[in-house]
C-alpha cells in the first residue's frame, strides 16, 4: 500500500507543479492500482530466459 500511496503523491505533485504537462512517475515499489500513477521498474535484466522469467513473474504479481 505504501507503494501506491508514494507513487499517488508524487505524481499529484507533479501534476500540480506541471499544469500543461503529463507527468511520467518510475518506481520500483508495486501495488494493486499502483499502475495508475507511475510505470513500474523491474530492474536491471539481462538478455537470458532466466531474467525473463523472473520478470514475466514480477508483471504478474503486480
């Protein structure tokens, strides 16, 4: 909870500060309807199906 709540204000904050712009929020925190208000960051992956599936994983948990 404390992901979404972190990533709601920062982008309400940036919203406000950036009238005419849409603001873009990158965390790595993840919640429940956290993806309303900031792209979430799975980290630095490489190209192996061993990173793939760790990350098809942590999509999904989202």
């Amino acid at each position: 909870v404390y992901g979404m709540l972190m990533a709601k204000s920062t982008y309400e904050g940036v919203k406000l500060a950036t009238r005419k712009k849409r603001p873009f929020v990158l965390t790595r925190a993840g919640y429940i309807g956290s993806q309303r208000y900031a792209a979430t960051w799975t980290g630095d992956n490489l190209s192996t199906w061993e990173h793939l599936h760790m990350s098809i994983q942590m999509v999904l948990s989202l």
